[in-house]
C-alpha cells in the first residue's frame, strides 16, 4: 500500500508547477507541493501526520542544507518566544506569562520521528522553532527533490493565534501546525525562529487529508474535495458517516501556507458573491454571534465591489471566515477571527483580515522584513473599505471625507515620542510592541496616503492597481513597489522611500512671516528632518482660495492638480532639500489675504500643524492636529 501510494504521489509531483516561478528575470523563487495526511486524536489533543513535499530549485544554487519551521513548539515554557514576550518593556498582553505556566499537556509541540531525502534518511537537528537538515547530496540548480517527514504533534493551549480551546470555546484554531519549509530566496534563507510576529513562504499547492472525529466541522484553505460525504452545509446537509472518524480532503493551489479550524459546535453558512468568491462562514451561534454573523455576508460581498475595482480581483473561488483564535489572524483564504463582537467591530476585523488577501496572500512580501508592506497597506485598504461600507450603509458611523486624520495623528505623537524606530528594523528585533505597532500598522498606511499626496490622486489610483498586477505572486519588496509609483507619476521617489523607511526624521513645516512688496512673499521654513513637496493654500478676504505647489527638487518634476474646486493651482520653482528656507512669492497683496495655509488637504504628518497657518491660531488639540 505505501509503495502504491508513494508511486501514486510521486505521479502527481512530477507535473512541473510553474504558475509563479519566473517574477522577474532576476527574481526566481522557488516552488513546493505538499501532501499531508493528518490523524487526529480530539482527546488527546494530538495528531500523528506524514508529510510528502515536493520542492524544486529554481535558484542558481546549489543547497547542501534545508530548513523547516517547527511553530507548535514556540509555546512552551523558556522557548524564546516566551522568554521575548515576558521581557520585552510592553508584553502582549495575550501573551506575558502564559506561556510559563503552560503543562505538559498544554504545551505545543512537533516531533519529528523520521525524515527521508530522496528515499535516503538524512540528519536533522531541531533547535527551538527550526528543524535544521543536512543532506546527504545536494539539491542541484533547477532541480526537482522530494522530502518524506513523519512526525506527531500536540496542539497548545490558545495563547497566540494558533491553539485548542479559545476564551470563546472553539476546539481548534489550526494555523502554523505542520513543518513548513523555511523560503530560500534572492536573499538567502530565511529561517527565523518564531517569536510571536510574521510569517514568510514558498508558493506552492498544498494536498491535505484530515482524519477527525465525526462530529467535528472543518473549514480550511482551499476547495473541499469529498463535499457530498461530509455535508455540514458544504453538501447534503448532515454528516453520512455513522460513527468514528471523517475524513476531510482539501486541495488548494497557488498559497503559501495553509490553515484550518475545527468544532463540534460551528455553524456553516455560504453566500455566493456576484462576480466574485464562494464565502464560507464558520462560527459558534448564541446570543453573541448568530445576528451579527448572520448579517456579516451582506457586508462582505458589498465590501467585495469596492475592492475588487480600487485594489485588484481576488484571485481563488473561496474565503472561509472562522470564529477561532485570539483576535484576528490572516491565512490563504482563511482568517480566524474571535466572533462574540458587536456587528461593526466583526466587520471591522472580518475586512482586515480579508484585505490581507491583497498584501500578504496575494502579493507576499517578506513579513519579518516589511512588517509595514503587508499590515499598513493591509490597514490602509481596511480604512477605506470600511468608510466605504458607512457611506452604502452597510455599518454605522460617520462618513469622513479623510478616514486617515486619526492615522496620521498617531504617527505624528509616535514620531515625536522618541521610542519610534525605522521601519527597517526586523519585525521579531523591535525594542517595543508599540513600536512595532504603530511602525507596521500606522506609518505602513501612512506611508501610502502620504504618497498620494506627493503624485497626486490620479497618478496613485493608477499606480495601486499597477502594483498588484504587476507583483502578484512574486514577493515584492520596498524597492519594487516605490518604482511602480515612480513610473506611474514619472517623478523620482527613492527619496521618498529612504526617509520612510530608513529614518524616524519627521515632518514640520513653518509659515514664519509674510512679506509684502507689491505682491506677497510667505516665508517658509522646514523645521523638521524629512524633506517634502509643500502645497501652500492662500485664501483671500474675497474668499477665493490659490493652491501653490512647490516640489522637491529630487522629484524632478510635479504632481498634476487634481482639485477641481480651486480658483487657481501653480507648481513654484523647486524647493532644494538641502536648503531650511523658501520664500514663495505669490502676486495677491498682502492686505488681500485672509489666510495661508500649508496643507490644507492634511496631505502629509506634519507635527505641528499650528505653525503651518497665518495668521496663527491657538494651539490645536490632538483631534484637531
């Protein structure tokens, strides 16, 4: 049977994926296929599993070592993850201590009990979260390889994303639950002890057999594949397996990574969106869930309208939504929320957590490097989908006319804290979880208005789609995303990029005096460190309003108007970064103005936006900033 089934596999690894393997000319990336049988002991709150990968090198290396991440076994007491989150100076407060306290029984672990190399065994040593192996013959450029794992795991207590028995009472939340083969890349390999932050993979197709008790209700990445037989709402209603165990058979193509919950007790519902996705909702009902659930699929498929024109179409035929987990958590078309919320802060998590789709599943970036390429652009499209959805009035809430205003105050309080560090920094090496946070999820988001303020609306929309299209399915990095903005606005942006991403330098600009001779010149200076392009808005007692836009001179070149409301809108002569003063002379005199203003849109985190108006008035409040 094993030689039978082993054959059978290998039959179906050998037809070469190649969906995703040429990005650019000089950006390979590797591909994988795993075949995973699971057998799960719901007692126990273990499972035994064979694992069958197949993975090819598309890099010019040759690999003499591979690495697996081995996640299950960060939850136990002294592993580093528990070590960082008690002494880091602001714990996570869902983590702190718990892991310390953890017993035999809760711990997570998994256990390899035999790995084979080309039907050879081969040596491996795990060290903490990583499964270090070290091949007997190397895996030669352009080759194809099969790896044979058997090994046990048992799930731990819910304390961070993945786990058995949540606060809400769901059995499992199964992400990060087998050995994942670490990515080799461009880069190198990128095998990270897990410390409780991103997650980084290969593209590939995952075969997956789960084997649990019969009562349980599955969700997971991917298309189910024995429907009838299962039932529970994905076939013919009940269950047809009398008694024992069920088995669930899952095929998805094209992810990189794969996760799955489990319950006796969930509800699953389904809603075809029109043009769009199979959506699959898993949850527990009660008092706390059934109405709120039951009204989310209206909100998601309107939501879906919106997205699919303003960031891209959802490439996959699912989206499962499943109340698990300990807050919300992101995976190839899945996400495991906590469900016993109000209605808007349901929505609020469920579109998050899909909008990742677009910047994580879809496009990948490297999450321990670019933390803020995935959360803050994440952020960003959740913003705006959520404002969206107050205006169709799908949730409540009050329409703004710039959802972004909390977001740039709280940059503008981090960057004046002195605790902020540079987006540059390693997800897992941040000093603070607030620095992380506000880092990833508020100047990740930041980062994306604030460029629409320096290109201009038009050249941004445009360049947004560009960039999904363009780097979907290749793990794109910083640079790669600035020069799709670059040649979308034909204005150079590497400025840009290294002040946002390499520095904490932030933005002040003044309005220290008004000059009048004939016409009016405005005295400007940049009291902070990071140089911008600077639109100054005079409005005159006749109540006519001239918008004057003076670029950076590293731009070469300016954004296009694109306000129509405007009596008037002229590009200055470039401001050099290199030079603290500007004087812009405009033609209205200067018993003519009513007021100066610099930024009037709030276009850019400007700290002390009290010194960028004339005439001066009272000290604005953080709301107001």
């Amino acid at each position: 049977m094993k030689l039978i089934f082993k054959t059978l596999l290998v039959s179906l690894l050998t037809i070469t994926w190649i969906g995703s393997i040429s990005a650019q000319a000089d950006r390979w990336q590797q591909s994988i296929k795993y075949k995973m049988d699971i057998d799960v002991d719901v007692d126990k709150n273990q499972y035994k599993a064979k694992q069958y990968i197949q993975y090819v090198n598309n890099s010019p290396d040759e690999l003499d070592k591979v690495f697996y991440h081995l996640y299950f076994n960060a939850f136990q007491p002294n592993s580093m993850m528990d070590v960082r989150s008690r002494t880091i100076a602001d714990p996570d407060r869902r983590v702190g201590s718990r892991i310390q306290a953890l017993t035999d029984k809760e711990i997570g672990y998994i256990k390899v009990n035999g790995l084979k190399h080309q039907g050879e065994d081969v040596q491996y040593e795990m060290v903490g979260t990583i499964l270090e192996v070290t091949l007997n013959e190397p895996i030669q450029p352009g080759s194809s390889t099969l790896f044979e794992m058997d090994y046990e795991a048992q799930v731990p207590l819910q304390v961070r994303r993945s786990g058995r028995d949540s606060a809400e009472g769901v059995r499992f939340s199964m992400s990060q639950w087998y050995p994942k083969m670490a990515n080799y890349d461009y880069q190198g390999w990128h095998a990270n002890p897990y410390v409780g932050r991103e997650f980084y993979g290969i593209w590939g197709d995952y075969d997956v057999t789960i084997r649990i008790d019969k009562d349980y209700i599955v969700g997971a990445t991917g298309q189910l594949q024995n429907m009838d037989e299962i039932g529970y709402g994905y076939g013919s209603g009940k269950s047809k397996v009398e008694k024992g165990k069920i088995t669930y058979k899952f095929l998805a193509q094209n992810v990189h990574d794969f996760a799955w919950g489990a319950d006796p007790d969930y509800t699953h519902e389904t809603y075809q969106v029109k043009d769009g996705p199979l959506l699959h909702f898993l949850y527990q009902p009660g008092e706390k869930t059934t109405e709120n659930w039951q009204n989310l699929p209206k909100a998601m498929a309107k939501a879906y309208e919106w997205m699919k024109v303003r960031y891209g179409e959802y490439p996959y035929d699912n989206y499962y939504f499943v109340q698990g987990g300990d807050g919300g958590m992101e995976y190839p078309q899945l996400t495991l929320i906590t469900g016993e919320r109000s209605y808007g802060s349901l929505v609020g998590v469920s579109i998050h957590e899909w909008m990742h789709s677009w910047y994580q599943m879809v496009l990948a970036t490297n999450e321990a490097l670019y933390p803020w390429m995935d959360e803050g652009f994440t952020s960003f499209g959740s913003t705006e989908t959520m404002n969206y959805l107050k205006k169709e009035g799908l949730i409540p809430g009050e329409v703004s006319e710039n959802p972004f205003v909390g977001t740039f105050n709280g940059q503008a309080n981090m960057a004046l804290s002195g605790i902020e560090e540079p987006l540059s920094t390693h997800a897992d090496h941040y000093n603070t979880n607030r620095a992380y946070g506000v880092g990833s999820y508020v100047k990740g988001q930041v980062f994306l208005k604030q460029l629409e303020y320096v290109i201009g609306k038009e050249a941004f929309d445009k360049a947004l789609l560009d960039y999904y299209e363009t780097w979907k399915f290749k793990h794109p990095n910083p640079n790669d995303f600035i020069r799709v903005f670059e040649k979308n606005s034909g204005l150079e942006l590497d400025w840009y990029k290294e002040y946002m991403v390499n520095t904490t330098h932030y933005i002040d600009y003044q309005i220290d005096t008004l000059i009048g001779n004939k016409g009016t010149s405005i005295e400007l200076s940049r009291q902070g460190m990071m140089p911008m392009p600077v639109d100054v808005l005079v409005e005159t007692q006749g109540g006519k309003k001239y918008l004057y836009n003076i670029p950076l001179q590293i731009m070469r070149g300016a954004k296009e108007n694109d306000n129509s409301s405007l009596d008037g809108y002229k590009v200055m002569e470039d401001w050099p970064w290199t030079h603290p003063t500007y004087s812009l002379k405009v033609p209205h005199k200067i018993g003519d103005i009513k007021t100066v203003t610099i930024d009037p849109n709030y276009g850019m985190v400007d700290v002390n936006r009290n010194n960028g108006v004339w005439p001066r008035k009272e000290v604005m409040s953080d709301g107001e900033r």
